[in-house]
C-alpha cells in the first residue's frame, strides 16, 4: 500500500461483511456472466455428443449468443482497467496480477470471436469447447478477484470520495446490456423484492425498463443456449409480445400516465379475434404484471 494513504475508511462504509459484499451489484454481476459462460459450456458439451458437424442454425445461435456476451464482457472489463483500477492505485500499490488477469480474459475473449465468427457448416464443435473451456477459467479467476477489490475500495477511500469520483464516469458507460444477464441470473421475483430494493430502485422502473430488457435478453440470448442445447432451430417467440411491449414503453414514457385511456387503448388494438369483449385490468400495473407473466419465461 502507499504509506500516505493508511487504511482508515473502513467505519464509513456499511457493506462490508462478507454476505454484504457477495450482494452487491459488482460480484452479483461476476456471478451472472460466469453463469451465462456455464450454460454456453453446456450447450456446447450437449452438441458434442450429438457427434456430428455443425449446421446452419447452430453456427447463427453461437453467433448471435457470443455477440451479446462478447460486448457486455469487453464493456465491463474496459471500464475495470481504464477507470476502476486507476482510482485504486491513487491510493494503493496494486499487484500485477488484478491488470493482467483481465487482459488475458480479454485475449481469450477475442481469439474466441476470431474462431466464432470464421465457424462455417461442417465444422466440428470440438475445438471451439475447448477454446470455451480456457476461456472460462480466466473468466472465474478474474472475477474471483472482485471482492478484494471492493475490501481495498471501501478501506482506502471514504463513501463520498468514491460516490464523486464514480458519479460521472459510471454515467458515461451503458450497462444495459448487463442488466438482462443478471436478472436471469438471480430470477424476476428477487432482482424485484431483493436487488432494486437493495439499490433503492422503484418498482415501477421494472415495467418502464428492466421488464422489456428481460425479456429481449430471454429472446435473443437465452432462447439460443437452450435450441443448441435441445438440438432444435431457435424460433422467435410470438411477435404480439413484442408489439405489446412497444405499445406500453411508448406509452410508459409519457410525462403523465393516463391509466384508463392506456388501458382502453390496449383492449382495443390488441383483442384477441375469439374474444367479443375486451379484456379488463384493475389497473396499469396489473395488466403489465399479466402480460410478462404470459410472455416473460418463454
């Protein structure tokens, strides 16, 4: 450690206990993109025991999955090494090894696009496992690191040292693309009751934004682990889904919520042909709460 800065934050900060430190968003995250490389391990193992090459579909679904994770990856990890780890090292003498375990995760993870994107039918799936496989295992060691970074933060810096220097910075980075992984991850009902409470987020952020990123997260990159993994073509989930989404978000975004008139509106553009009165909702919420619950887990 640098002598000028001694280790004496600690009492200003609330979370460290160490079940306080597995919550928070930053190794909750870790946990969510180790999950989402584990079930691409898995596919990938259940191809190769299918024993044969690859087709069409397959190579689209590898491709489409590794598009999502490749960019969500290489956003959280320039983000570490540009701007998280230099604030650390004003303060700390950092090894080594906290730099070069991403960089080689980083490595891994392109040499992976190189081997993803050059897949053409008739190709086996043998030597992309096993390029998964090490890449993997950088993957876990890097992340295995997160908590002791979070101890060093929290020892080495105040709260408010840390909430002025990361107010701007993390505002300039775009998570979204993270945010479908990780409620997957922990399920809707405790990244609802447990995370957004946790983080002080309204719930009512969950049917403006985080419901639609869930879902589109399910459609374009879970349904792809599942087909490799079951040996059947992805198919889109039914497109009136979609259109409901789009319908409430362009109506959600309105300065002021007219509930009935969104309500009457939605019976009338979206009655189903067999039905000869439309369907009534109590409320907003509960017509929203319907509708992912129908098309939410698909």
């Amino acid at each position: 450690r640098d002598e000028r800065f001694p280790p004496e934050k600690l009492w200003g900060w609330n979370e460290i206990l160490s079940d306080q430190i597995n919550n928070s968003p930053r190794v909750i995250g870790g946990n969510a993109k180790l999950a989402e490389s584990s079930l691409m391990r898995k596919a990938l193992l259940k191809m190769k025991s299918r024993d044969r090459p690859l087709v069409e579909w397959e190579i689209t679904s590898i491709q489409k999955f590794f598009s999502v994770h490749y960019g969500s990856i290489s956003q959280i990890f320039k983000y570490t090494l540009e701007i998280q780890i230099p604030f650390l090292e004003q303060r700390v003498n950092l090894p080594s090894v906290f730099k070069e375990s991403r960089g080689a995760c980083i490595e891994a993870l392109q040499f992976l696009r190189t081997k993803v994107n050059a897949l053409k039918v008739g190709d086996r799936v043998e030597p992309l496992l096993d390029r998964w496989n090490s890449y993997e295992k950088s993957l876990s060691f890097a992340y295995s690191q997160d908590p002791f970074l979070i101890v060093l933060y929290h020892t080495y810096f105040s709260r408010e040292e840390h909430n002025s220097f990361f107010a701007n910075k993390v505002l300039s980075v775009d998570f979204e693309d993270n945010t479908g992984n990780v409620i997957y991850y922990l399920g809707k009902d405790r990244f609802r009751k447990c995370f957004m409470v946790q983080e002080k987020l309204g719930d009512l952020l969950w049917h403006l934004k985080f419901g639609s990123i869930y879902i589109d997260y399910v459609e374009n990159t879970v349904s792809h682990i599942k087909a490799l993994e079951q040996g059947s073509p992805w198919e889109p989930n039914n497109r009136r889904a979609s259109k409901i989404l789009s319908f409430l978000k362009s109506n959600l975004s309105e300065e002021c919520l007219d509930q009935k008139s969104i309500l009457n509106r939605f019976s009338k553009t979206f009655q189903k042909p067999e039905e000869t009165t439309p369907v009534e909702y109590d409320s907003l919420t509960g017509l929203i709460d319907s509708l992912y619950l129908e098309f939410g887990e698909q």
